[in-house]
C-alpha cells in the first residue's frame, strides 16, 4: 500500500516532522500545501493538510481545490487515500469524541469543481459510486482498530454541507430524515475525485461536535469541538499507526 492522508481541522499532530516533497505544478491550480514525506510504522507515508499549512489562513471548505489535491497524490504514485475528517455527530451511532468509518454519503454541497471528467485530462466517464469508501481499506482500518483496541465505529452516512458556517436545526433535522448520522463539509467532491482517479478512498471521521441543535441548552458547539479535537485525532493518528504497522 502506498498511503496518502489527507488531513482535515487540527492536522498539525499528523504534520509534525517529515520532509516537504517538491511537486510540479499540475494542471488543475493550487494544492493546498506542501505534500510531506513522513515515516509511520516504518512506513512512508505522504501527508497534506487539506485547509492549507498550520499557521497560515485556513483555506475554507468551499474554497479547497479538491482536484488539484487528489490529482498531486495520485501523480504522487500513492493508491490509497485516507482523509481524516472532523465531523459533528447527528444520530446516537455517532457520539460526541468518538471514531466512525463512514459506510456511505449524500452530497448537499454546491458549486465546487468536482470532476475530471469531460475534461482534457480525462473523457467523459460515469463512474460507478454505490459505495463511495473503499471496502477493501475500511476493512484494513476496522482491523487494526480492533487490533489496537480503539472504538472505530464500523458504518455510518456522512451529509456533505457547503458551510463554511454550520447548519440550522432544521437543516440537521432534514439530514436525520435523509438518514445522515454525520455532517461534515469536506468528504464531497474529495471521494468522487478519489474515484475517478481510480484510488482506494476511505475516511475516518472524528465526531468534534453533536450536530445543531443537537446539544443540551447552553452547550456551545465550538466550546465542544476544542475539548473534543485533541484527543480524538491522537486516535485516529494511532489507527493509522496501526493500520501500518502489518502492512
Ligand atoms: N457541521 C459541519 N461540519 C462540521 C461540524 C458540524 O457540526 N463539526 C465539524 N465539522
């Protein structure tokens, strides 16, 4: 396996270290920062933090050029891709801090460039998308979450929003009715661009928040995401320890 992550809010614990690889400019713009070569396991693994560099100004979810990130990896040489995604959580299988290995998807973004297809780099392609996430990796990372003991949650559906602001309670009572367990505002048009690629895409999700209108009177959701953050992304950087560690 030649792993990629693409880390998502609070990705300076998986960037610390590694060295920064000199890339051509492709055809599709801006990545969002450097790709750096790091060691996991033993393992060489490349590394990009998906809202820009820690320290510099967040590039927003809408803004993100997804095509040129997934393009850089694959010209990269990597198959597999896994995204780390920080979530908040709407239905009980995914509570406040825990891990959750989305299973499926429903797309309510808008506007972004999402496909290669009907391009010059690429001809028209439909491609198949029932199941959005690598079975093959989600196995891998199920595994070496049972290996080292950590509560990764085995399926779930993931509502892309377009944010950046976060969602109304409605909006949040729409998405249960549609059957989301999780909303985030990054999984989409990463995993279609991902397929296209024809790369193994999977991602972990870190539940930071409980959904709008979701939480208790008086509990603030941003108040929820710092307490919640740190220590979830120190699991989810121990899964992909793991996840290496038999490769
Ligand atoms: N909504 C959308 N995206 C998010 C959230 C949320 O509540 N928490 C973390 N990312």
């Amino acid at each position: 396996m030649r792993l990629g992550i693409i880390a998502g809010s609070g990705a300076a614990a998986f960037l610390a270290g590694g060295q920064r690889l000199a890339l051509a400019k492709g055809p599709w713009g801006d990545i969002s920062g450097p790709v750096r070569r790091v060691a996991i396991a033993g393992h060489e693994v490349l590394l990009m933090s998906r809202h820009g560099e820690p320290g510099s100004r967040a590039i927003a979810p809408h803004a993100v050029n997804y095509r040129a990130n997934i393009w850089a990896f694959r010209e990269l040489g990597v198959d597999h891709l896994l995204g780390i995604n920080t979530v908040g959580g709407i239905s009980a299988r995914a509570a406040c801090g825990s891990l959750v290995l989305p299973d499926q998807l429903i797309d309510y973004s808008w506007g972004r460039e999402h496909s290669y297809s009907g391009t010059a780099a690429m001809p028209l392609r439909h491609v198949e998308f029932t199941a959005p996430f690598c079975a093959r990796l989600r196995a891998l990372l199920l595994e070496a979450a049972s290996r080292a003991g950590i509560d990764l949650r085995p399926g779930g559906t993931y509502g892309v929003t377009q944010g950046p602001r976060l969602e109304t309670a409605a909006e949040i009572d729409r998405m249960e009715r549609d059957g989301c367990d999780l909303v985030g505002m990054t999984a989409m048009p990463e995993a279609g661009l991902a397929r296209e690629l024809d790369l193994s895409y999977a991602i972990c999700c870190v539940v930071v928040n409980q959904a709008a209108g979701r939480a208790p009177p008086g509990v603030g959701i941003h108040g929820e995401i710092a307490s919640n953050l740190h220590a979830g992304l120190a699991q989810a950087e121990r899964l992909v320890r793991e996840l290496l560690s038999v490769d």
